[in-house]
C-alpha cells in the first residue's frame, strides 16, 4: 500500500496584508473574550449554547462571529457614509433586465447550498447600483454569494465575463458600449440565521494564501 508523504515545504513567509490582518485579529480576539464576559451579551437572541473558548475558536472577529456580530457599528461607522436627505444626491434608473447565469462556474460549484443564487446575477445589480468602496449590506445571505459578486466587482476577468468592458480609468461599458457602472471591489455586510451557511459564507469571502492552501489540501488527501 503506498505509504502518506507528510514531508512538507515548512509554510512561507506571511505577505505583509497577511501579518497586519493577523495583527488587527489578534485585538479583536482580546475584546471579544471580554465581551463574551458580559452575560448581558450572551441574552441576544439566537446566542449560540457554546463555550468561550468554542464560539472563540469558531471566529475570526472583526471579520466573522459565530453570533451577531459586536463590531457591526464600528466597521460600519469606518465603511459607510451616513445618509442624509439634504445632501444625498443618489440616483439610478430601476435595474430592468432579465439576469440569467449558469449553474457550472468554479465557484459556484465549491460549495452547495439549497437556495444558493450565481454570484455573477448577483454581480449585475452591484454594479448597477452601487459605486466601488460602497457597502452592501444582505440580511439573508445564505452562503455568502453577495459577498463574493462584491469583491468580484474588483476583478476584470469576471465583470468582463458578463459581456461589460472595463477601460484603463476604470468605467464599466455594457453590451452597448454605453458607460454604466465603474470598475472596484464593493465591501458586503452579511448575516444569515443558520450557523451553517454563515461559516461556509465566511470561508467563502475571507482571503486565504493560496500556496499554504494547496500545500495543506495536498497533505489532508495524502493523510486520506
Ligand atoms: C433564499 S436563501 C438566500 C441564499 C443566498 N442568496 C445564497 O446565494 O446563498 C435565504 C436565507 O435566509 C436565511 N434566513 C431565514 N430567516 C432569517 C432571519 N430571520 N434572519 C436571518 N436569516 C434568515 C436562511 O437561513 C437562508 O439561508
């Protein structure tokens, strides 16, 4: 029988997003342990029945709590622009069109879920209606496709892929050549009741290193 190889490369040096984002989630984990002191807290509803150290080991605050989220406001207060009536000067023609997409893209296909929507449909709206920057907020966001249509709005291969141009300053034609939206990601807010769907829709939409991803992949299938 051929024997596992666990003789792995030893993992490569963080890139520099990846130390900071390290950094700001290790002040994060500090104020969430004390938060989940707080027993006021623990009486949202929904809370999770759990440990300290599980709903800790389930997170990855700010990014994702396994409960609602605590630092919701906060990242709001730094991501999004208030509205106001006197200034806001927003307008946009209803989005009329028929939004059809297959069901047999890469990442679609990741992950299954029983009301799972393309992230490219999705992605048609985002762009309609938002600017890049802008928060999208989905309250019942299943497994996380609006968080991916809005980090996609920031990848030229994908909005290209449905039939829309990006030119070199960034404005969006569509199939008519008519300018319509501007190229750049979009940062999406998501919540969804099932604990389930909200860890796949984390794994979804958190970035990963791809060199420790396939090394760690390869060594889980040499262990099976
Ligand atoms: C139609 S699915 C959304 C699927 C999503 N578009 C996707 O691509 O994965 C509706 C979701 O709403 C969630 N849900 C139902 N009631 C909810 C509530 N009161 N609060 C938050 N989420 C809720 C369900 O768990 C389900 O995942």
């Amino acid at each position: 029988m051929r024997q596992p190889n666990f003789d792995f490369e030893p993992d490569p040096q963080p890139s520099p997003e990846q130390i900071e984002r390290d950094k700001t989630r290790e002040i994060y984990r500090a104020r969430l342990a004390e938060k989940l002191k707080d027993p006021e807290f623990r009486k949202i509803e929904g809370f999770p029945i759990g440990t300290d150290e599980a709903i800790l080991a389930l997170s990855d605050p700010p990014y994702y709590t396994a409960y609602p989220n605590p630092f919701l406001e906060e990242w709001l207060a730094e991501n999004a622009v208030p509205y106001d009536a006197d200034t806001d000067e927003y307008h946009r023609e209803p989005f009329a069109a028929d939004v059809s997409e297959g069901k047999n893209d890469p990442i679609y296909n990741a992950h299954s879920y029983h009301t799972k929507v393309p992230h490219k449909a999705i992605m048609r709206y985002i762009l309609h209606y938002t600017e890049p920057g802008d928060v999208v907020y989905d309250g019942f966001f299943g497994i996380g496709m609006t968080g991916v249509a809005a980090q996609m709005c920031g990848n030229k291969e994908q909005v290209e892929s449905l039939g829309y141009r990006v030119l070199e300053d960034g404005t969006i034609l569509d199939e008519d050549g008519k300018p319509f939206s501007k190229f750049g990601a979009r940062k999406a807010a998501l919540n969804d009741l099932s604990p389930a769907a909200t860890f796949i829709a984390y794994n979804y939409n958190t970035p990963v290193d791809p060199v420790v991803f396939e090394r760690e992949a390869k060594r889980i299938l040499a262990a099976c």
